[in-house]
C-alpha cells in the first residue's frame, strides 16, 4: 500500500483509540456512520455533475475515509481489515473479467455481466431473483433495480403500451382511493412510472435528477425576473414568468 495510504489508515486507528483517541470517533459504530457513507457519495456525484475535478479530488478522499473508518471498526471487533476489504474487490473484479484475467476470450456484454453476478449471488446462498438489492438504495433507482430482476427471469411488458396503460389505471386507482388508501396508491403510481420510463431504456433516477434541475434553475430565474417579488405575485403572474423563463431557454 502507498505511504498515504498507510498514513490514513494510521490516523483512523489512533482516532479511534479508546484512550488516546477522539470521543466523537470513538462513540461511532457502522450503523451510525452509514448515513456519512451515503452522504459521501452523493457528494461525489455532485462533483462529478458538476465537473469540478477539484471537489471530486477532495469528495473521493471523504469516501475513502468511509471505508477507512467502517474497516477500522471491523478489525476491532475481529471481523476483518482494510486488506480484507481490497482484496475482496481484487477478487470480485477479476472474477467478473473472466476475458482480461481468465482463460475466457471475447467481449464483456451487458448478459453476460449480469450472468456472472448472478452466479455470484446463488454461490452466496440467494434463492429469490431479488435478493440483493440493497434496501438503502434510493426509491427510484431500486425500483429499477428489482424490475430489471423480475424482467431477467421473464416477468416484463414487451413493450411500452403495458407499463404506459398500467400508469393511466394507477392514476385513476389514486384519483378515486379513500383518504386511507392513497399512500398505497400513491407508491403504486410512481412504481408503474418507473417501469413505463425503464421501458424507453431510461434511468429514472437520472431522469428525475435532470429533471430537479431544470425545475431549481427555472425557479431561480423566475424569482430573478420577480426581483425579490415573486412571493407577491398570484398564481396568473407566476405561471406567466415560468413560461418566459421556458421559452427563453428553447
């Protein structure tokens, strides 16, 4: 390992010193940390959307001190080490490139990918197509996620008429629920836009995040028309700078 490296996973085992170490860090443990990790993820998205590669220098070591810090936990209660950790990805990546590291020629294609996961899930003691889809995952994108393992095992529309008839039944199923029933409605919908959208081969999660800008950047340009008087205005008016704002950027 590079002398950083060895350096970061130094100060991690000394913060958390019981005695010599930093109460905060020392209080943690993994379930209490988790909610970092994620934050730190997104960060690095964020970076990444927004293409500073500055931020993403300084994101990517806010991540890595994730796993740092989740590894050194593991180690003192005798699971396993930061190793440990590097050399189950060294093994999994070359386990999934059977055709760089292996005896196997030809081209990694998106099946046989998923095939070789797969197997990687039975050898792991999986008997459910959706198992393994991890419950911290944001809605939408597991809602992709266990659809694309429904579909690999035949459960899918053929094509985009199903799911697109399927979101105007959800639609009117929640315009006419009771007032108890319209979370369960209201999670129906949203499941059955996630296949319609997954059937035009496009991720949601992407989709609906491309979509959060367009709206921020719309509204901040309206409320910059407004100059400070947006709040004022009737909804006539408002509706009047959105479609200013809309047709300037078209």
């Amino acid at each position: 390992m590079s002398d950083q490296l060895n350096r970061l996973l130094s100060i991690m085992a000394r913060l958390r010193d019981p005695e010599r170490g930093c109460e905060w860090d020392v209080a943690q443990d993994f379930s209490t940390i988790a909610p970092y990790t994620i934050e730190e993820a997104y960060e690095v998205a964020d970076a990444i959307e927004r293409g500073d590669i500055d931020d993403l220098r300084g994101e990517l070591g806010d991540l890595l001190l994730q796993v740092v810090f989740h590894a050194q936990m593991a180690k003192e209660a005798d699971h396993f080490a930061f190793e440990d950790v590097a050399r189950s990805i060294a093994d999994k990546m070359e386990a999934r490139h059977p055709h760089i590291f292996g005896d196997e020629g030809g081209v990694m294609d998106g099946a046989r990918w998923e095939d070789i996961k797969a197997a990687e899930r039975v050898s792991g003691g999986a008997d459910s197509a959706m198992d393994g889809v991890a419950r911290a995952l944001p809605a939408l994108m597991r809602a992709q996620k266990l659809q694309k393992r429904a579909a690999r095992v035949g459960f899918d529309w053929p094509d985009a008429d199903g799911p697109a008839a399927k979101v105007a039944e959800e639609v009117q199923e929640l315009r006419d629920a009771a007032p108890d029933e319209r979370f369960e409605e209201a999670g129906d919908l949203l499941f059955a836009a996630v296949n319609l959208v997954r059937a035009y081969g496009i991720a949601p999660e992407d989709a609906l995040r491309a979509a959060n800008s367009k709206f921020e950047r719309r509204f901040r340009a309206m409320e910059h028309l407004a100059d400070g008087r947006f709040a004022e205005l009737d909804l006539d008016a408002q509706e009047a700078l959105w479609q200013r704002v809309k047709h300037s950027e078209s």
